[in-house]
C-alpha cells in the first residue's frame, strides 16, 4: 500500500492510501470494477463445476455429501485410486432408525421417542442428544428421521438451494422443485420396508399434509375421539368445552351454531367403545373377517407364485446370456468389458438361485379364525386400560377405523345418538350385503359406487 499526506481547510490533514499488487502494480477504479466482475464469473463457474461433478457421483449411486444416520463410508481402492463416496448399512444405527419407525408407527410423538433415546444413552447422529426435530425433522424439505428416502432405498438430491439473505448475510434454504430433482434407487441401501414407509406417510398425512405448512403444535391426540366428533347441527367440530366435556366449536368460538348443549367425554366413549364391540362381534362381521381373512392369504400365495414365475425367468435369460458370453470368448471376441458383466450376471445367478431353492411359504387357512377375531376384538377394550405404549396402540388401532363421528342430540337432557362413517362401517356393509340403495339398520350411502360409509349406535 501507499500512503499520501494532503491538507484540506475544511477538513484539515487527510491520508490517501493506495494499493500496490504485484500482478497488476497500482489498482485504479477500472481494476475494481474489471477483476470484480471476472471473480464474480469465476465463482459462479466454480460452483457450476462443483456441482456437475456432485451430479456425477449421485448419479454413479455414491454420496452427495455428508452420511445420513444408519450408514458407514466405505473408502474402496480400485485400480490403485482411492474411491470416495460409497456406503454400506451400519447394522448398529439402523436398529435405531427401524425402531423409530415401529414407535411413531405404534402411536408414539417425535418428542416421546427422542426422550426415550436420550434415557437408554442412544447418540443422536450429531453425536449429541436427541430431539423432536431430528426425528420428525421438515416434511416439505424431506429432512428428519422420518422423512430421508435413502431409508427406503432412494437417494434425492437437489431438492433445495440456499440463498443469501442481502441483509444479514445468512444462508436460507429454498425448495426446488420435483422436476429439478435427481433421484436414484438404490435398493442395497433399504433400511425399511415398503409397507413400514407406507403407513408413516399415512400417519404424516394425517397429521400435516403434503403441500401445507405444519401446525404450529401437531399434536396425537389426547383422547380417544379426539378431532372425530362433528356438530349434527351445524357439522362443525367438537371440543373438549368444560369439564371433560365436549361441546360444539362453532358455537363456543364464533356463535355461528345454535348447538350450546355439550355431552361427557366418558359417555360418547363408552357408547362408541360399546357399539363397536357390538358390531365387531355380530355374527355378519365375523364371518366377513375370516372371508377377508382368507382371501388375503390367496392374494400373497399368488403374488409368491408370481415371484417365483419370474424369477425362474430372469434365471434362464440370464443363463442364456452367460452361454452366449462363454461362446463369443472362445470365438475370440474377447473385451476387457466383458469381465465386469460377466461378474454382474454371475452375481444375479447365485442371487436367483438363492431364493429358488428357498421352500415356499406355507399359507396356513388357520381353522378357528372366528375365535381369534372374537379375542382381538374383546382385548381391545381392555387395551386403553393398559400401559402407555399399549393404550397408544389401542387408540391407534380404533382411530384408524373411523373417519367421523356425528353426534346427534335427541330431545331429552343427557339423550344423544353417534354415527360412526369409516372403514369399519364399510367392511360391516359388505358383510351384510347392503346395496347402493338398501338403508336397513341404519347404514347410508355416500359417495359413488357401492361404498356404505355410516351407521348409528
């Protein structure tokens, strides 16, 4: 740098200074402005560069960057260079990752399940303490636990950018969208099950769905009809309004419903409780569960067979290829490519082979289905008396079956009637064999087709 003493009147001693390099000597406003621009050029390409080659490597099945939780990097040396980037399943973290799946599966909130981590001394993946955002982590942004697809085999890169907010200086994330995705199946990597993933999306679904911004406090419910109960007046929501009592939430918060008469939580859920038994274990529902019961079984024996169909397939092209390989060698139409496939097909050979000589699955028509349906149904009940894992199942279990309950209030003080519109009222229409306009026992219709969807206890 240089320095430069000059004198002003109004501001008397003042000091230029000046900046010397030694590529370009002294540095003028056209150097700023030039060398400002090419660095800004230079940047953006680097970064356009570094993500092409990220590209590159996700594409290939190797790590974008960092290691998800239930995972270990494996550093590979193939033709003297060192291979970055693959990973294997770290049986240890993804004991932990399965069972997080299972807890918030059976009923259990992130928040539950990352203090019951923290009590046993299970590290977080940060190598710290567990919590709610781990597990459930952001749904839109698929981050968390719950929400990272390489668990079911899939690798997603780009969903977001980052930003610079121009006033603080922070970086903000931003989600890109599905078209600018890039996903790749990795199934070596599945830690869950199809069917596991399922019914966590499901449960997600319920409770914020895709495309919405989270409630501030999604919360499970408390009780076991909570969030199901609907106004007969107006259609509107029920709320506990008082002393374990549920009343309508229109009219307590809006005055837009004419309904001030509230009902004890006790007694509609005892009247449900009752009902359900009632219908669960009427001779028509019964024999509809063991004839669901046993054309499932028919369903899995045939997709096994089907399996089984065209892996037996796959078996004898591949053998087909491997023949036709071992002929063009001898032929002399060798190729140093032809090891790779080569070890790639055997590979799936033994694989196919593997699960051929496997023994089929026995599909066992148990014979006393009927009683062990009347047992499940009659230790239900008794279920919400238990421990707290054991009642969360219970509720879970129960919920599932309803979509709503209409509450309907008859003329005397403490009269009321339910009607319960779900799956259970749907499979109890089968088993009755109502039609699309048949209303005998209370069942209605809704909807197109032939789907009976409500009826009152």
């Amino acid at each position: 740098a240089t320095l430069k003493v000059g004198y002003n009147r109004v501001h008397g001693y003042y000091i230029e200074i000046g900046i010397l390099t030694l590529a370009e000597g002294a540095i003028n406003e056209l150097h700023i402005g030039l060398k400002g621009t090419m660095n800004a050029l230079f940047l953006k390409d680097l970064a356009e560069k570094t993500r092409r080659g990220i590209r590159g490597r996700v594409e290939a099945g190797r790590s974008g960057g960092g290691r998800a939780y239930g995972y270990k990097v494996v550093h590979a040396v193939a033709g003297g260079t060192l291979e970055r980037g693959r990973r294997e399943i770290d049986e240890t973290e993804t004991a932990v990752v399965r069972r997080i799946f299972a807890d918030y599966i059976a009923g259990r909130s992130a928040r539950a399940i990352a203090q019951r981590l923290n009590a046993e001394g299970i590290p977080a993946p940060s190598g710290g303490k567990w919590n709610a955002s781990t597990i459930a982590g952001n749904r839109r942004r698929r981050t968390g636990i719950l929400n990272n697809e390489l668990y079911r085999g899939r690798q997603i890169w780009n969903r977001q950018r980052f930003v610079k907010d121009p006033t603080t200086g922070k970086r903000q994330a931003r989600p890109n969208p599905e078209s600018h995705w890039h996903v790749v199946d990795l199934p070596e990597l599945r830690i869950v099950s199809d069917d596991l993933w399922r019914q966590k999306e499901e449960l997600l679904e319920a409770i914020a769905p895709a495309g919405q911004a989270p409630r501030g406090r999604a919360q499970r419910p408390k009780r076991l009809l909570s969030g199901l109960l609907r106004c007969d007046r107006c259609g509107g929501p029920m709320a506990i309004a008082g002393p374990a009592r549920y009343g309508c939430t229109n009219f307590r918060e809006s005055g837009t419903c004419s309904n001030n008469r509230s009902i004890s939580a006790r007694k509609v859920e005892r009247r449900v409780l009752d009902g359900l038994r009632e219908k669960l274990l009427a001779p028509e529902a019964i024999a509809a569960a063991v004839k669901a019961y046993h054309a499932e079984l028919r369903r899995r024996s045939q997709v096994e067979a089907e399996c089984r169909q065209a892996g037996r397939r796959e078996l004898a092209r591949i053998e087909k290829e491997i023949a036709g390989m071992i002929a063009a060698i001898k032929g002399g139409l060798y190729a140093p490519e032809m090891n790779a496939q080569m070890e790639t097909l055997r590979a799936r050979k033994a694989e196919l082979e593997a699960a051929a000589a496997e023994p089929s699955a026995v599909i066992d028509f148990h014979p006393q289905v009927a009683e062990l349906y009347k047992a499940r149904i009659a230790e239900l009940q008794e279920a919400l008396e238990r421990d707290e894992e054991t009642r969360l199942k219970a509720i879970a279990a129960i919920r599932d079956l309803i979509d709503r309950i209409v509450v309907v209030f008859g003329d005397g003080r403490g009269e009321f009637e339910v009607e319960i519109e779900g799956r259970l009222a749907r499979i109890l229409a089968l088993a009755h064999g109502e039609s699309q306009d048949q209303k005998s026992m209370g069942l209605l219709v809704a909807g197109a087709g032939f789907e009976p969807a409500t009826f009152r206890l």
